[in-house]
C-alpha cells in the first residue's frame, strides 16, 4: 500500500509542477503580448491593468528564477500562479474582449516567447 501511495503521490506532484511550469509560460507570454500592445502599438491600456502585469510579470519571472530543476511547486508557488493566471484570463476577457476559450490558444504553455530584437 505504501509503494501505491507514494506512486499517486509522484504522479500528483508531476502533474502539479506541468500545470505550473504552463501558468509561468502563459503568465510571462501574455504580460509580454500585453507590453506589446502598450510600447509598441501604443494601445492605451488602463494604468492598474499594466500595473498589475508588470507585478504578474515579475512575480512569475521570479518563481522561474527560483524553482530548482527536480523540486516541487510549493502549495503557496502553486496558488500564486494559478491566481496569477487568472488575472490574465480575466484581463483577456474583459479589457481586450477576446474569448476565454482562445486564450489557451493564443498563448501556448509551450515556450515564452521572446523579442529577438
């Protein structure tokens, strides 16, 4: 029972740690795309929103700064992120008028994508 238990408990923490290394590729990709708007279309986005980017920008950028390869998210990390995560979805929602369902889309979990200029 103990070899069971802690199998579920390793599949859980992987699936854990995917989910949350997604949230940090999202977060930082939509914050960037965001950035984009302001900086380089010149978009007028409402001060709070780009303030509240540059802290889910930062504060996410440090959790992939921190996490050591192999460790596990810590319940406080994983709460964070997901909250964070939210912020952008509900961003994308109601300040750009985009649906939901295209933001998994739009901004894949795959790779941060990065201004090569």
């Amino acid at each position: 029972m103990k070899n069971i238990t802690k199998w579920l408990k390793s599949k859980i923490s992987r699936k854990i740690n995917s989910e949350m290394d997604a949230c940090i590729i999202q977060n930082i990709n939509f914050a960037n795309m965001v950035e984009e708007e302001k900086y380089v279309f010149n978009r007028d986005i409402d001060q709070n929103i780009l303030q509240r980017i540059y802290e889910i920008k930062q504060k996410t950028e440090f959790y992939d700064k921190t996490k050591k390869p192999g460790s596990n998210f810590t319940p406080v990390e994983s709460d964070d992120l997901l909250e964070m995560n939210t912020h952008c979805r509900n961003i994308w929602t109601n300040f750009f008028k985009k649906k939901a369902f295209d933001f998994d889309k739009v901004f894949s979990s795959e790779e941060i994508e990065r201004d090569n200029s």
